[in-house]
C-alpha cells in the first residue's frame, strides 16, 4: 500500500515582525518619522508537519499563539520570514491562480458576501470568479443548500439574515468551487451551540465526500473534538504536540480525576484537590502516579459506593499547558 | 453658569485627547494650507480676467475668503461633530445615555465633541481676514472688529440652528445621512458673496440655509459694508432660529421618548 | 478571457442591483455635488460679463455648458476612493480579495462601471433643471456625441488606475490623508475641474498637456461642448488610451510592490 502523499509540508516555516516601537512625546514623534526603533516579535517559529490529504488538523493554541499567522501564511496571505511551506505542490506566497482556485480560506467573522443582494447572487458571482462550469456549479449549490437547509433564506437579501445563518452562507460561499484544501480560522466563533453543530457536521460531509484536507483553528474544545483526529497544539509560535487527541492529554496531564459517591459530609480533602462537591459525589484530583495508591486508600478507608477513575477534562489541560507559558515536562 | 461649565470641561477634554496626537496638528495643518493655497489661486486666476466681482474688490473677496475659512474652522470643530454625533446617537439608539444625564440634553448633545485641531482653520482665516483689512488699508476701530465678532457669532448661531434642525429630523425619520452631502456643497457656496448668485439661490442662502450671514456679513464688517439694519436684521433671524430650533428639538424628544418607550 | 468576461457580465448585473436600492442617498450625493460646479458657473460668467461678454474665449452660456457637462463626467470619474484602501485593510475585505484567482481590481472597475448606467439616469433630470436656469450653448454633432461616449469611459479607466495606485501608498504609510490632498488639489487645478484650462496661465496649460489629470476630465468635456475637428477628435481618443496603457502598467507595478509589503507585515 503505497503512502498518501502530504498535501501539505512544512518544514522550519518562520514569521518574524518588526514592530516599530513608540515613546510618548514630539520630539520622539519627529524622530520616529526619521528613523524608527524596531521590536523583534516571533510569531511563528521554526514548526514543521506534514498533512496528508484528506487529514482534518486542529489547531489549538491561546490568541497570539501563531495558529492564524500559520494559515496566512499557508494561504498565501502572510510571506514567511524564514522556513518553507507547500500546498498541493505549490508555494502558497506565489498566489498562482491555480493554486488559489484548489484552497480556500474562512476566517470567522469576516465576510465576503455582498450585504445588500441574496447569497444567491454572490453564490453567481463566485461562480465567475473561479470559473466553475454551470454544471458543476448547480449541482454543487444545491446539494451544499440542502445539506445545510438553506432554500428559504438564499434568495434574502444577506444584510437580513441572523449571524448563524449569515455564517452558513460564507461557508457554502466559500466551498462552491469544491477545493481541496480548506483553511478555517475559528469558523465557529460568536455562534449559538445549535449553529456550531451544524457547521462542524457540514464540514465533517464535505470532507468526507471530496477528501479535503482541513485544517481548523479554534478556541473550542467542542470544534477540535468533534473534528479533528489530530491536534497540533501551538503556543508562543512553536508546536507542542501534533498527534491524537488523547495523546495530548496523555502527554501534558499530570493528573487524574476521580470521581468519588460518599456518605454526605465526609471530608476527602486528605486524599488529593478536592474540585467539587455536590451532595454525596465528590471529584478529586491526584497525581497520575498516586492514581492506584489513593483509590486503595478510599476504598479500604471509605464507605464508597462508587468510584471512577478518568482523565482530567481536556479543557483543563489545554489550559493547563498554556498558562505555564513554557512547554512544561511531559509527565511520566 | 453651569452650562458654560460644562461646555469648557468638553472642550478640555476633547482638546487634551487630540493633543496626544502632535501629529495630527501637522497634517491639519498640511490639508489646511493646501486648501488655502488653492483658494487663493482660484481667486487669483479670477482677478487675473478681471478687476473686480460684481463690485467686489480682490481684498475684499480675500476677506469673505477668510471669514469663510475661519467659520468652517469653528463649524468643523464644534457643530459638524457633534450633529454627526447626535445622528448616530439616535439612530442606534445610545442617545438615551444623554437623556439620562443632569443637563439639557440639547446643550450636551451639541458640546460633547471637539475637535481641536480644527482650530488651525480658525487661526489660518483670521489671518487671512487681517491680511485682506490690511490691503484694504482700513483701520478697523473697535467698534468695526466687535461689530465683526459679533456677527460671527450671530451667523454661527443661524447654521448651528439649521444644522440642529435637520440632523433632528432624525427623531423622526431615520435615514437622513445624506444631508449631510447636502450640507457641505451649500456651506461651499459662501466662498464668494452672496450677491454673486442668482436672485433664487440667494434667497435660499440667505435664508434657508443662512450661509450669506454667516459668511458674507461678518466679511462687510470688515470691509466696510456693513449696514445698521443688516445687523439688526442678522441678529433678529438668529434670535428666530435659535427659537425655531430649540422648539423642534422639544418636539423631536417627545417623539423620541415616545417611540422608544 | 472568457472567463473575464463572464465575470464583468456578473459582477456588473450585481452591483447594478445593489446599487438599485439606494436611489435618495445617490440623489442628495449628486445635488450636494452639484454646488461645486454651480459656484464656479456663475463666478465666470459673471467674469464674463463684466469683461464685455467672455472671457478666455467663454461666453456665459459656454460656461454653462461647460460645467454642466462636467456634472456628468465628474459622476463617471467617480471611483473607488483611495480612502477606501483604509477600510479594506482593515475590515479584512483585501486578504478575503487576494484569495480569489482574479486581480481585484476587476471587481471595483465592473462594479462602479455597472453603477454609472444608474448614475446617468438620475442625472438627465438634473441637467434639464440645470440647463433651464442656466442656458448652456451646446449644439454637439453626431460624431461629437459617439467620441463623448467613448472618451468617459476612457477617462474613467485612467482615473481608476490614478486612484489605485495613489490608494496603495497606504501599504507603506498611515499619514495618507495629507498625500491623498495633496494630489487632490493638484487634480482640481491641473485636470480642467476648477476651471477650464484656457483660462489658465501658459505654463500651466503646457504642464497640463503632459499630465494624465486632463485627459480625464478636461477632454470629454471638450470633446461635447467644444469645436474639434474630427482629426483632434481621434487624437485625443489615441492620447487617452496611451493613458490607460501607462496607467495601468503603472498600477501593476506598484500592485505588485504593494502586496509584497502587505504580506511582509500581515493584514
């Protein structure tokens, strides 16, 4: 079985900003206009991954971590300062038409429909744009409006539509001349649970019936999990994981829950962080390696009618690892 | 008074926030000279076909020029932002804030903003009035000059009148952005005098949109035209207007309360 | 090319549309604009006047004319505005342009072309009104009007590529505004728009010759109210589209330029 080729390659890609550097007063003002001081901010550092086609990756990572600055410059949008990075065979910064015509990119709440006409007339004018055969194009437009159950507001005017539904219609906008490499940049975001979950099930069926590559930024745990079999996690414009889900949590949590049914008002607190208390359940929290020793304890010195044993919740690593700021040591 | 007050802590306020930015001074001051400069060739490539307009001497066209400026200055730090202000506030409804605020809503609506730089026009237009009362070698007397502020004032007071007129029209019909389009081509009008104009248009500037006293007036000050009864008259419309104004705005804020209730 | 062309058809059917839907805020547009030329009628005709009936070789029912013809051509000489390269930085509309397999210039010149044939309708009744108060001498041949309707839309593809590229210096400066005035005004005196450029003194005509301003506003206007004949008629046609060729490999120049620094520092 011969190996999927990578869609996608990336190898020490690099961003480097110069921020020019401001100090109050005139005479600093008129200096600046001379000569400018200049702040050195890294963005992205040397990452490196590979996609193969049809892998849906989730990028995870605080504001400022590097995730958009990556897909910029994956899109064509942003020059690398340093590294290499290709899409399908091309250079994304050389914006050749042949390449813009495969990819795609959405970025949450920027839009790129026509405010005062019916999405249907902008879903037209993408048809222009990327030269898509009438055929194609109506079968595509279709099958993308009943996936999403859009007939009813298509032929409104877009300025009248509700966020959620204005964000559909990006979405099919975006994907109407079916590319192979999608870029999301936190699609979901400022949109109720219900609408997220459509969008992440259409996405899921795009995939599934083109075999697009996708990679998705998000904040929510929700999108990544839902989506995505591989995470790449990034902070401070470096990768600190890019593997399975569980992976990540294998990797970066010290920690394990349990979850402990008591008699009411018996004090766990001796036996590891107590994290909530509700009636007769109670959630701890103990060191991996204390994990086995602390539960003989409680079953031998408790009355306890049930007790399970999990991984800490994924948000809770995830905030873990970034509010350390540096990569913390993997735990044993 | 209170409101006197509360006006000059806007104008501090509004004035030490644009003060951060220097720069801005100079590129005010950049547009400003550019404007001036085209001014002044537009009127220079007019006197050289011609000795005089309509009987209207080179420096006393300098001087409606002047004045015309300088008003702009004051209309653009002061009414211009604030009616701009005061449409958005309704329309989106956060004019409401004002309401509830200790003080006439229509004094705070018309101070909040100030643009301070804008003060360039000002200084740039009386210079350019003292320069034109200099070439006419006329001494102006004390008399002339607060003849001259006064009309000023009278005239900024009839265009903030229709200024405040119109943008609260706004308390009943939303979308009147446009007027504002409006407003700018008839403000251009004063560049010249008024008696320039067909008789049509110079009743409606005269008095639907009172440029020619806003503009034309205070430049007879000080050039000399400047009649008894045509201050008076200045000075019973503006008291009319003023009138006029603060009276649709009490009417306006009925319908306002009211519909948002 | 086909596909070009699909695209103008598309664009254009769409923003025609768009533009349908706002008719009163394009009418107080077009009569606030009005005033501008209004004020510099009636200046020189009464310069005329007092001057024994012309000046520069302009009665004031050739002034008339004159700027009411300028109404026209100065509403298909409006483009995208390079205060709009702002807007489109910042509200993320470029980077959502430069994904597209097309120059974004397209969609601006099919946009605003579609919006003229609107643009043009609700003028006629202007100018009626204009030319009942005002008189204007016009008596354009045949020949006269098809140069006319050819030369604006010569005049409007030069200054798109003018705007354009004055536009992009925003990718490399903030202080725009200043530099945007600068050449505004120079525009306003060198294009024929504050007035006529026979009445301008000898240097001024000769610069003007080898500048683009004029063949952007100044030549159609000519072109309907003056009396070329047809041999200047054609020639000037030819100078203008000497303009849209320079022009426009100017603006692919400095577009090429500009999106290097734009995606040097990001959007």
């Amino acid at each position: 079985m011969t190996e999927q080729a990578s869609v996608i390659h990336v190898a020490n890609l690099s961003k480097t900003y110069f921020v020019p550097e401001r100090e109050a007063g005139l005479g600093a003002a008129i200096k600046s206009l001379f000569k400018r001081k200049l702040k050195e901010v890294k963005a992205v550092e040397k990452i490196s991954f590979e996609v193969r086609a049809g892998e849906v990756v989730g990028f995870l990572g605080p504001n400022g971590a590097g995730k958009t600055t990556t897909l910029k410059m994956l899109s064509g949008l942003l020059y690398p300062t340093g590294g290499a990075g290709t899409v399908l065979g091309f250079t994304p910064s050389k914006r050749e038409k042949d390449f813009l015509r495969q990819i795609t990119l959405v970025m949450g709440n920027r839009n790129q429909l026509q405010w005062d006409i019916p999405a249907l007339d902008s879903f037209e004018l993408f048809r222009a744009i990327y030269g898509i055969p009438q055929a194609q194009f109506k079968q595509t437009r279709d099958e993308f409006i009943e996936l999403l159950e859009l007939k009813d507001l298509v032929k409104k005017p877009v300025r009248n539509l509700s966020l959620g539904e204005r964000m559909k219609m990006e979405i099919v906008g975006a994907l109407l001349h079916r590319p192979k490499v999608l870029f999301l940049d936190e699609p979901t975001i400022g949109l109720d649970v219900t609408m997220q979950k459509r969008i992440r099930t259409f996405i899921a069926e795009y995939n599934r019936r083109y075999g697009a590559t996708v990679l998705l930024t998000s904040h929510y745990m929700a999108d990544v999990e839902a989506l995505c079999k591989r995470v790449v996690v990034i902070h401070h414009g470096q990768i600190l994981h890019d593997g399975d889900l569980s992976g990540l949590v294998e990797k970066f949590s010290a920690h394990k829950t349990l979850g402990v049914t008591v008699d009411d008002g018996v004090d766990l607190s001796g036996y590891g962080e107590v994290m909530s208390k509700e009636g007769s359940r109670v959630i701890l929290r103990v060191l991996k390696a204390e994990t086995s020793r602390v539960a003989a304890r409680l079953l031998a010195e408790q009355a306890v009618s049930d007790l399970t044993i999990e991984d800490a919740p994924i948000e809770d690593v995830i905030e873990r690892v970034f509010a350390s700021g540096a990569p913390p040591e993997p735990a044993l | 008074m209170r409101l006197i007050r509360l006006a000059l802590l806007y104008f501090r306020v509004g004035a030490l926030n644009e003060l951060q930015y220097r720069v801005n001074f100079f590129v005010q001051l950049f547009q400003s000279l550019v404007a001036l400069v085209v001014g002044l060739v537009g009127q220079a490539l007019v006197f050289s076909h011609t000795p005089d307009l309509n009987g209207w001497t080179r420096p006393e066209l300098l001087a409606v020029m002047g004045v015309h400026i300088l008003m702009g200055g004051l209309i653009n730090a002061i009414i211009q932002p604030n009616m701009q202000r005061l449409l958005g506030d309704i329309q989106e409804g956060t004019f409401d804030y004002a309401l509830t605020k200790p003080a006439d809503a229509q004094v705070l609506a018309s101070i909040r903003e100030f643009r301070v730089w804008q003060i360039v026009d000002v200084a740039m237009g009386l210079i350019v009035v003292a320069v034109a009362a200099f070439q006419l070698q006329r001494a102006i007397s004390l008399w002339q000059a607060a003849a001259f502020l006064f009309v000023l004032l009278l005239g900024w007071a009839m265009l903030y009148s229709v200024w405040l007129m119109v943008t609260a029209t706004a308390f009943w019909i939303i979308r009147v952005e446009q007027i504002v389009n409006l407003f700018e081509g008839i403000y251009a009008t004063g560049r010249w005098p008024v008696s320039v104009y067909p008789d049509w248009l110079r009743s409606s500037l005269t008095f639907i949109v009172p440029v020619a006293f806003a503009v034309t007036v205070p430049a007879e000050a000080i050039t000399g035209r400047l009649t008894l009864p045509t201050l008076l008259g200045a000075l019973a419309l503006a008291v009319v207007m003023l009138a006029l104004a603060r009276w649709v705005w009490r009417r306006g804020l009925r319908a306002y309360s009211g519909a948002s209730a | 090319m086909k596909n070009l062309l699909d695209f103008y058809r598309t664009n254009m059917k769409t923003s025609f549309l768009g533009t349908l839907q706002y008719p009163v805020a394009q009418y107080f547009y077009m009569i606030g604009m009005m005033a501008e030329p209004v004020i510099y009628l009636v200046v020189w005709s009464t310069v005329a006047r007092a001057q024994g009936g012309s000046v520069g070789g302009y009665t004031p029912g050739a002034f008339a004319a004159y700027y009411i013809v300028w109404t026209l051509v100065r509403n298909i000489n409006i483009v995208f505005t390079p205060y709009g390269w702002e807007w489109l930085i910042r509200q993320g509309q470029l980077a959502a342009l430069l994904m597209r397999p097309l120059h974004p210039i397209h969609q601006f010149i099919s946009g605003f072309a579609a919006e003229k044939f609107f643009v043009i309708a609700l003028w006629l009744p202007l100018a009626a009104f204009l030319s009942f108060v005002f008189k204007p001498e016009l008596h354009p041949s045949l020949l006269q009007m098809a140069v006319f309707a050819v030369a604006i839309w010569g005049a409007y593809l030069i200054r798109t590529m003018l705007l354009w590229i004055l536009g992009m210096i925003g990718f490399w400066t903030t202080r725009v505004s200043a530099i945007f005035e600068l050449y505004f005004a120079l525009e306003l005196l060198l294009s024929g728009r504050l007035v006529p450029l026979a009445l301008m003194p000898m240097w001024v005509q000769q610069t003007a010759a080898y500048l683009p301003f004029k063949w952007a506003f100044q030549f159609p206007i000519e072109v309907l109210v003056g009396q070329m004949p047809p041999g200047q008629l054609f020639a000037g046609l030819g100078i203008q589209l000497l303009w849209i060729v320079v022009s426009t490999a100017l603006m692919q120049v400095v577009w090429r330029m500009g999106i290097r620094q734009f995606t040097a520092v990001g959007g």
